[in-house]
C-alpha cells in the first residue's frame, strides 16, 4: 500500500562547480585530455550521454589517472541511470584528488539515495560538510543529509510494517497489532500502518476500533481503496446492515470495473434482503 519513494538524479551541473575543469588543478593534464574533457562537458549538458561516455573512456585510456575525467564519467553514467558505474567513477576521482574534488562527496551520496541507500549516502553528505562547512554546496549537502534521515525513517516504517504483516500471516493478529501500532507512535501519518492495524484489530474482533484505523487510512491516504471495503465488511460483522451497504456502494461507485465487483453486489444483496426481514 506504500507509495514508492521519490529517487534524485544530480543535476547537469554538477555540486562544487558547473565543470571540473573550473573546480580542479588541471595543470597535470594533457591539451588532449583537456580538450576532450571539454567536449564531453558539452555533450554532457547536451543530454548526449553515451557519446560522452565514449569520448570520455577514450580520454580515460589516454590518461587513466585523471580525476576529471573520471568525475566526467560519473557525472555521465549517472544521468544514463547507471549509478554503480557512477559510484565506480566518483569514487576512483576522489581518491585521486580528495582535496580539489571534495564536492563529488555530494555527488556519492546522491547516487545512494538513488539505489535507497540512505545509511550508505550518509557519510558523503557528512565529510563534505567537515571539509567545506561554509562551501558553496552547504545548504545542499544539509538538504541532502535531511532527506537520508527521513528516507531511513521510512524504511524503518516499512519494516515494521512488513513483520506485522507476516506476523497476520501466522494468524497472530494480536502481536502484529502492537507493530502497527509502534509504527503510528513513530509516524502517526503512516497510511499503512493504519490500513494494517484495521485489518488487525477486525482479525481479532475489535470491529469499531477496526473501522477507525480504516477511515484513518483512508483520511491520509484515499486511494486506499481497499479500506473501504474492509471499512464496510466491519460494519457488515457488527450487524449495522445499512452503514456496510453504504460503504460497499461508495466502493462500487469509486471502483466501478474492480473484479470483486460481483461478489460486492451479492453482499448488497444479501445485506438488503436481511433488513428486509428484520423488517417484516
């Protein structure tokens, strides 16, 4: 039921400087590396990324220990959605040159995140910061630490959530509830864990309290569609024939073409014919 997580690609302009050449002692380089360094900056910002890359693994072969250009190849992977080739690349060029590439500290840390490292990506955004408190990155690198918090936080979430939902596999509903339930303490807008808890307090006969969680869930998160269902089987289990056709028609008139369409008009049905004879 979770969202999936947002992911961060490095902009063209790489942190530190909008070109290594600007941000480097480029001193030690050849002009035929420099110049295809330069090219491939081009083709870079130019969205050409595999043309870069082969400029680039040329420029490599011609000088293979220049941070530069393996800063250039990390920057082009990257953007082609190849992030363990970026972090080969990045990595290789602050080892090099720790110092004058200390920005591609910034750059590992996003690639992390982007594989949902954020334990990983950490540290990046850290040692920049001890090495540049006040460099011009700062305030990016401080957004990106913020976000690994927050992105750890989530994961932690999903994990309790995750045991809890194996835990209502073993029919221990009981003991799943109480992870739920940790998860909300944490993350009191955590739609899932909401969703869950529902399905665990009903589990175990808690029906009213069940439909709360429910309708939380649902409050936080309205495409929760199943909530509803579960909101209406719940009034159906407390005998409140009218509310659970209520519900049960909200989910027909929201989910119209679902494949339990069917058996939702059957218990409309059934529900109906039920008031009928407590009627007569």
């Amino acid at each position: 039921m979770a969202r999936a997580i947002t992911t961060w690609i490095v902009p063209l302009a790489l942190a530190g400087s909008l070109s290594f050449l600007c941000a480097t002692n480029t001193l030690s380089m050849t002009d035929e590396v420099r110049s295809m360094c330069e090219q491939a900056e081009q083709l870079i910002n130019s969205r050409r990324f595999g043309d870069a890359i082969k400029l680039l693994q040329r420029a490599n072969a011609a000088d293979p220990n220049c941070p530069e250009v393996h800063g250039y190849l990390g920057m082009a992977f990257q953007n082609s959605s190849r992030t363990k080739d970026a972090i080969n690349e990045y990595s290789k060029a602050l080892q090099l040159n720790p110092q004058q590439m200390s920005f591609i500290n910034i750059n590992l840390g996003s690639c992390y995140l982007n594989l949902n490292q954020p334990d990983m990506a950490a540290p990046y955004f850290e040692r920049y910061l001890q090495e540049n408190p006040n460099g011009a990155d700062a305030a990016q690198a401080r957004s990106y630490l913020q976000q690994t918090g927050s992105r750890k936080g989530q994961m932690n979430l999903r994990s309790l959530v995750e045991q809890g939902q194996s835990l209502l596999q073993q029919n221990k509903p009981a003991e799943a509830a109480r992870l739920f339930e940790q998860a909300i303490s944490a993350q009191p807008n955590f739609a899932p864990a909401h969703f869950y808890l529902g399905y665990a307090l009903g589990q175990s006969g808690q029906n009213q309290r069940a439909i709360q969680e429910f309708q939380t869930s649902l409050q936080i998160d309205p495409n929760l569609k199943e909530a509803v269902m579960n909101i209406a089987s719940n009034y159906q289990s407390l005998g409140d024939c009218a509310s659970a056709i209520s519900w049960y028609q909200r989910y027909l008139q929201e989910n119209p073409n679902s494949p339990r369409a069917s058996d939702v008009r059957g218990r409309i049905d059934g529900l109906r014919r039920q008031m009928a004879q407590s009627n007569a």
